[in-house]
C-alpha cells in the first residue's frame, strides 16, 4: 500500500540535486540507512516507482528525500525536479539494508551518499561518530552533497575524492585496490559501500581479496 504526501519544502542542495520535505504519515517509522518505493501522484505518473532513501532522521516530524536529476535522463528524477511545494507524492513502506553495525568505512560514490547520510545524522546526535570514516568519491567538488555537514560531523574523518577536477584540499584519485591499501588502516572494522552497481561490485571485491570478512560488508544487495 501507498500513501499520499503533500510536499513541504524544495531546496536546492547541488546544481542537480534537491531536498524534498514532505509529510509524514502518522506512525510512519524507518531505520536509518533505509529507502522506500515513491512516485509522483499525478495522472500517468501514478505507477512509476522509484526508490528513494530517507536523510533526514526519524524522529523528524517530515520525511525526507535528497535527489539528484541526470540531464541525460528524462525520466521521474527529471519530473520530481519539476514539482513545487503543495504537489503529491505516493510513497510506500521503509525497505533495505543497509543499516549501521558497528565503527567503519562508509564509502560512498555521487548519490549513494544518500543512505549514509540519516545513519551519520543519527550517530552525530547520539555522540558516537568516533572510529567512522567517509570516503566520498564524487566527479568534482561541485557534486559534493552535504559537503559542510559532513565535515561539521566527521571533521578530518571526511575524505572527498575527486575524479575529473584538481583542487587543493581534495584528493584526486579513484577507490581502487592501491588506494585501499595505501588508506584503510584496520581491515577488522565495518565497510558500508553505496554508489553504482559496477562500484559496489568492484569495491567488495577488493576488500574480499585484501583479506576482509564478508560478514563485515555491507551494502544494498
């Protein structure tokens, strides 16, 4: 089952993504790290799923989405851009799981930061960020989300990698099996991965062939 939602608040966050506030349902509840399944409530557009992953923490009294558009696609991420506060979405029931186990290495590529962000909200809160590390892999600094609030979290533990830009005060480079070895120190601690299939493939795979426990790897399978 679906339930309707009225949108509260639409910012921006980079040049393609946006945060969309909306309702929240009585009752509704979700676990950090989760997603749900959302649509625009607007005729033909009813049934075109797609999933989106929570940001803002639970006890918020709104739900939250952090989206990006691809100029590439036309497709719902391209028509969520075009709505205004007051539209509708249909969202369904909290699903995934990736959901935090323990001290670790997020890392993170372009938007599949967005799981990681309500779970390091929710840390934050509760003073338990020590022993966490983001490594976030974006193109340029420019597609950084929440770049600020994960510093202001995570501090020096905040590493951005950036893949097509030279700037001072980032690393440029790419999560490869050279660059895990040369940065991740403790192979016995949690590995939470989010971005693109090939990269979420790529990634365990090297963490299994350096020696890390399968147990410990966590992603949306």
């Amino acid at each position: 089952m679906r339930i309707r939602s009225r949108i509260l608040d639409i910012h921006p966050v980079t040049q393609d993504v946006k945060c969309f506030r909306i309702e929240k349902p009585q009752g509704y509840s979700f676990t950090p790290g989760q997603a749900t399944d959302v649509s625009i409530n607007q005729q033909g557009l009813e049934e075109e799923l797609r999933p989106f992953t929570y940001t803002a923490l639970n006890e918020k009294p709104y739900l939250e989405f952090t989206i990006k558009r691809y100029a590439d696609r036309h497709g719902v991420t391209d028509k969520l851009h075009q709505l205004v506060p007051g539209d509708e979405l249909l969202i369904g029931e909290p699903w995934g799981a990736i959901s935090y186990q323990g001290p670790g290495y997020f890392i993170a590529g372009g938007a599949g930061i967005t799981p990681f962000i309500s779970i390091l909200r929710k840390l934050h809160k509760d003073g338990q960020v020590k022993g966490n590390t983001l490594i976030f892999s974006n193109k340029t600094s420019a597609d950084i989300i929440y770049e600020k609030e994960l510093v202001d979290i995570l501090g020096d533990r905040a590493i951005f990698i950036l893949t097509k830009e030279e700037k001072q005060g980032y690393t440029n480079d790419r999560i490869d099996a050279n660059y895990i070895r040369k940065n991740i120190t403790d192979l016995t601690k949690h590995f939470y991965i989010c971005g693109p299939d090939q990269m979420i493939s790529d990634i365990s795979g090297i963490l299994h062939a350096a020696g890390v426990s399968p147990d410990t790897v966590v992603f949306e399978k």
